[in-house]
C-alpha cells in the first residue's frame, strides 16, 4: 500500500508537470539596437506569436498580451493545426488582440497545406488583419517608418528536388530583395527559421520565425532536441541570433502539433523592444 501510494504521488506531480509545460506562458524579452531605428521608434514594442496550433489558453493569452503594451503584433504562422484544425479559437485569439495593436501575419506549413486556409484568410481580413504575401507594407511613425515584409510558408519544399530547392530558395531571395527599402528598417516575417543565412544574405535587417516549436523538449547545454525542416540537435529553435549585420528573433511557439508535449519548453509570448543606436 505504501508503494503503491508512492507511486500515485509521483504520477499525480508528472502529471501536473506536464500540464504546466504545456499550459504555463513565458514571457520573452529581447531588445534590438540599431541606427535604423529612428528616435520616433525608440522604445516600439513588438509582439511575436507563432504556432498556436489552434490551442485555446481560456484568456490567459489574450491577458498576457495586452500587459505587454504592443505597438505591433506579429504572428508568424501555424495559427491553425491541419491535424485538428479549429478555426475559431484561432480567430477568436486573433478578433481579441487586433484590438490592442496593428497585426500581421504570414502563413506557415499548417495553413499553406489546409484546405481551410481560404476561409481562415477571409475571416482573418475581416478582422482587419495585414496579411503578407510575398509583398511589403511600409508602417509610418511619426517622420519615419517600418518595412515589413512578409514571405508565406513554401510548404512544397519537402517536394522537390535539391535542384529544385536551390532554385525556390533563389526566388525567395529575390522576393525579399525586390521588396526591400533603402532607408528604412527592413523586418521580415517568415516561418521557417532554418533560412537565416539567406536572409542575411539579403541583408534582413531582423527576421521573425518560428515552426521550430523551440525544439519540442530543451535540455541543459542542449538545447532543443527536434525541429521540423532541421532534425535532431537543430541550430536554430529559440532566442535571438545574428549573422553579418542581421538579426533573427525565433519564437518557441505556443501550441502543439504532432507530438502532444512541451518539456522544460513552455509556450511563449516573445516581445522584442526597438532602440535607437
């Protein structure tokens, strides 16, 4: 019997350990200098979402946001899981924080392989949400402004041929690079973070990513276990990196997909403050 009730407290608390890594929201703090950063933007927060997997967090979400005071909202894809999609949690977090500041989007994996992602861009416009595609849209304060450009999800990638890689990756460059401005803060937005040296290459000046769902379980002096697109021990799953004189901000994600788990990998709100060099 003694055993026994061991045993039930030790599964009791891993159970409860597993429902607070999955459930529990982190709030991550980032701040990127520049001297593209003119003084009217000095101090302009960023809010960064990415994979929700259409999780409902029952409010908590929409709490954590708003106590972050964002002047924009970026949300780099896989609002919607196409393994259970559920259109309206996504749309219900997203009606709820356009209210707090502007919001823009780019389609990840999960929504570029949905046949729901036609109702889910019409109902996301609808809530007055800047969707990218392959285009920029310029955000003016005060005297000066904000390029953001925004590339959807190549999802076929895992289609082609390495010949055929190279090329798609050759389009994305250019696309990037057709829609860059001289003298403006150049943001990307974008799901895949295992690109980052094209994008350096194009001169980002900072890149939002997400899809690595921060490894899935983190480990001391480890890091990320797995990543989709980079496999076992991947490079890229968290924090803020640099390359030549770009900068790339990954987001661990919010929700779940395939495999149903977070450990010591919590969901997270990443907010990344702008200052002037």
């Amino acid at each position: 019997m003694r055993k026994l009730l061991v045993i039930m407290c030790v599964v009791v608390i891993l159970l409860f350990f597993c429902l607070w890594q999955n459930n529990s929201i982190v709030i991550s703090q980032y701040e990127y200098t520049s001297n593209k950063v003119s003084p009217a933007m000095n101090g302009l927060r960023i809010v960064h979402l990415s994979d929700l997997h259409n999780k409902d967090f029952k409010g908590r979400l929409v709490s954590s946001i708003k106590k972050q005071q964002p002047d924009l909202i970026v949300i780099t894809g896989d609002l919607i899981d196409g393994h259970r999609t559920d259109l309206d949690v996504a749309l219900k977090l997203v009606q709820e924080v356009v209210q707090f500041a502007p919001v823009y989007f780019v389609t990840g994996n999960h929504e570029e392989k949905s046949n729901m992602y036609p109702e889910l861009y019409s109902r996301l416009k609808a809530c007055g949400v800047n969707i990218l595609a392959n285009q920029a849209t310029v955000v003016e304060i005060q005297d000066s402004g904000l390029n953001i450009i925004g590339l959807p999800d190549p999802i076929h990638y895992r289609h082609l041929k390495p010949s055929d890689v190279k090329e798609q990756q050759e389009i994305m460059k250019r696309t990037i690079q057709a829609n860059m401005a001289e003298d403006m803060l150049n943001i990307l937005l974008v799901h895949r973070p295992e690109f980052f040296a094209l994008y350096a290459e194009c001169n980002i000046d900072l890149a939002f990513t997400g899809h690595a769902h921060g490894g899935q379980i983190r480990l001391p002096l480890v890091g990320g276990l797995l990543a989709p697109g980079q496999g076992f021990f991947p490079k890229y799953t968290n924090g803020l990196h640099t390359l030549n004189n770009s900068s790339m901000v990954i987001s661990r994600g919010l929700g779940n997909s395939v495999f149903p788990q977070r450990l010591f990998n919590r969901p997270e709100v990443v907010v990344v403050t702008l200052k002037n060099e």
